[in-house]
C-alpha cells in the first residue's frame, strides 16, 4: 500500500506551489538551482533514497547532503562558523530544536510563510519548537522525547509494574540490584547537552521549570529545582546509579542497557532499535519518564529545517523542505531511519504500531513534554546548567541541603545570562 501512494504523493510535492500564499514566497525567497542540507551524520544514514527522488524529479536542483559530526555541540560550532562568515555554501539546515530562537536572533536564518505547510497535522508542542517571538522560523523533521527503558523480565519476577515515581524507581533499582547484581538506573550524565537534558527533566517532573517559555526570565523555584537535583544525587549516592554513568552520553548508557548492565536507563526512542537485537531482546519495554509525584515531564528534542539567511538558492531550499516534510516521507523517516515523526496521524498508524511497538508511548511523551527554553544564548544556559550539575553529582557529595545552593548559585548565573540578551 505504501509503494503504491509514493509515486502520487511525490507528484503532488513536487509540483511548484500555485497557491496565493505559494506566489507570495516565490516573490520573497528568490534563487534556485543546486543546493545542499546540511545535518549531523547520527541522523543520515537513512536520507540518500529520500534525497535521490528529489534529484531525479528536479534534476536542475539538486540537493547535495553535506554531514557535521554526530554530537551537536559540534554541529552548532561549525554552522554557526559558516553562518557568521555569511557562506552561501548551507542552504537548508538541519537544526537541534533548541538553536531555533539563538539562529532567528542571530538573522541566520528566514522566517517561513506558516500556510506553505501543514502544520496543523503535526503533533503541536513539536510546532512550538520551531517558533520564536510569534513567527516561524523552521519546520519541524524529526521529533523526540526522553522515554524509561525497563527490564520487563525483571520486573515480572519480583511482581513490580513499570515505576510511575521516583520512589518507584528508587525501591525498583535497589531491589534489582541487590538480588540480580545489575545496576539501576542511569542517564546521560556526562557534563554536555545531555545532562542538561536530564536535569531539566528533572526539574519538570517535580512541578518546576527553569526559565519562562520565550526564554526571557528565569522562573526557576529554587525547592523544586533542589528536588529534581536531590532524586539524582541521592541514586548516586545509594548507589543505585553507577559512578560510571558520570561519563555517559547517549551511546554508552543505549549500550550498558542493551548488554544487561541497567535495569533502567532514560534514553531517546533511537535506542529501541538496536535493542531489540541485543542480549535484551523480548526483555525489556518502554514507558514514560517517572516523576515526583507521577509519570514526569520530558524535554523535547529532535530537528527542524531551516533556510540559511545567506543562500542563494532560497526557493530551492523551500521547496525541498516542504517536500522533505511531508507524510510520506515522514512515514520514511520512521520506517527506514526509526526517528519519530513529526506528522501527529502517523503515531495512530496500525501497520507503524505493530513495527514500532512504542509508539503509542513515545505519543504521549511527546505531547507531554515541554521544549527546552527559546533563549537566543541558549548555548550559555545549557553550559551553565550542566557544569553545575556535574559537579553536584561527582563524590564527595554534598549534603542534601546543600542542593538549594547549588540552586541558587545556578539561578543567579543564569539571570546574569537573561539580562545580557
């Protein structure tokens, strides 16, 4: 059924915009002809099919695909390098959800007309990442969101469903580790994005969060920043998580889980894949983010595409990604690259659900989770947040009471930050 509509929905992508509000970005986005996408390399494995049925239906504008390294400190650094020499050498850019304010701040990039896409049929907190002081700035590619991955066997031998709370997840972890010499839990922790990623969720999924949605003030609540803190130095200090775990990204903590080393790791849905062909295979499930109180609050993550302030080949550029974001191609995305989509009918899809088990998980995580803050310095905050974390986490541990002021020490820096903007 798929094969059959690829052809059709293709046509009608590509065909040039007709409408009124089409017209009127064919007048302001000028230049065609061969352009290129630039995107980290953890997300192309998947991309050159896509991108070949682009070339062969426009052969006069060719997108060449152009790959920055796989962290995203990394790609920021070297976008934001070409972007502030003003190349034309990017042209769309494949942005991490969070740089969309500091891009649209910085003049990187072109605010998009909302009526080319079809933005109502997408999940609409993954939208909210792609706006900034009411205009669009992006299209939403990939979304995501922290899920709780789980050693369901485990589990059901000691007669416990998947922990909705931190306490759960605590009494759980120390269980498991105790009798099976696994250890509990852990995340990415390594003092970088991810970390920030963590804390952040942390914060949210006990009643807090750190600045106001458009970035512009720091609303963090100093108890409830302390109790987000407390719930992780309290595993490190128990030792249901591992001090090992000081060094994890994103890879190290997908593989410590899938060669049974956790019994519970926080990571993002690309992990559920190689999972299912490892040692863990049939053993383990997902679930949403545990909490203070109940299921936590996610961070959201993922890509969206934007147009280079400096390309010359603008209408390319936007062309390609209204067909680069469209259903079909996002049904590819999933399928064949196994990143969540952006289009929200396609969590709800039968045939994805029975290929992609977590789905109807990763949908709620998704719509439940908030975006990180739209700051234009948003490369300061997260650098601020997790050299005060790491340190927070690393032994000797502070007392418990010591965490309002690691708090408060962070909030004073940070609104040092808001007021420099």
């Amino acid at each position: 059924m798929v094969r059959r509509l690829i052809p059709v929905a293709l046509a009608v992508l590509l065909i040039p915009a007709c409408s009124a509000a089409g017209a009127q970005e064919s007048e302001r986005f000028g230049g065609t002809g061969p352009f290129t996408l630039v995107i980290g390399r953890d997300t192309t494995a998947y991309l050159q099919p896509l991108l070949d049925r682009w070339n062969q239906a426009r052969p006069g504008e060719r997108v060449t695909l152009l790959e920055l390294p796989e962290a995203a400190d990394e790609q920021r650094a070297q976008m934001v390098a070409n972007l502030q020499a003003k190349s034309d050498r990017y042209d769309v850019l494949g942005l991490d959800v969070v740089w969309t304010a500091e891009f649209a701040e910085a003049g990187w990039i072109l605010p998009l007309e909302r009526a080319m896409f079809p933005l109502s049929r997408f999940l609409p907190s993954v939208v909210d990442t792609a706006i900034y002081r009411g205009k669009l700035w992006a299209v939403p590619y990939t979304s995501n969101a922290g899920l709780l991955y789980y050693r369901k066997d485990l589990l059901a031998k000691e007669g416990f469903k998947p922990p909705r709370t931190w306490a759960e997840l605590r009494t759980q972890a120390r269980a498991l580790h105790g009798k099976y010499g696994i250890d509990g839990y852990a995340g990415q922790f390594l003092a970088y994005e991810g970390l920030t990623v963590n804390f952040t969720e942390a914060v949210q999924s006990a009643g807090g969060q750190i600045l106001n949605p458009d970035g512009t003030e720091v609303t963090m609540d100093t108890a409830k920043a302390a109790a987000g803190l407390d719930f992780l130095k309290k595993g490190f200090r128990e030792g249901w998580i591992p001090p090992e775990s000081l060094s994890f990204k994103e890879e190290e903590s997908r593989l410590a889980f899938q060669e049974g080393r956790l019994a519970f790791a926080r990571n993002w849905p690309h992990a559920y894949g190689p999972a299912t062909a490892s040692s863990v295979a049939n053993k383990f499930d997902v679930t949403r983010l545990p909490g203070a109180n109940g299921p936590g609050t996610g961070s959201l993550g993922g890509y969206n595409l934007a147009v280079s302030a400096f390309s010359k080949r603008q209408k390319s550029a936007t062309e390609f990604i209204r067909y680069f974001t469209g259903l079909e191609n996002q049904r590819r995305v999933l399928a064949n690259g196994s990143f969540p989509p952006v289009w929200a009918e396609l969590y709800d899809d039968p045939g994805l659900i029975k290929r992609f088990p977590y789905l109807p998980v990763l949908k709620q995580s998704i719509l439940s989770a908030r975006p990180r803050p739209a700051s234009a310095n948003y490369n300061q905050v997260s650098l601020v947040i997790a050299s005060a974390v790491s340190n927070a986490l690393t032994p000797p541990f502070a007392k418990d009471d010591d965490s309002n002021d690691v708090v408060s020490s962070m909030k004073g820096q940070l609104e040092e930050i808001i007021r420099a903007q």
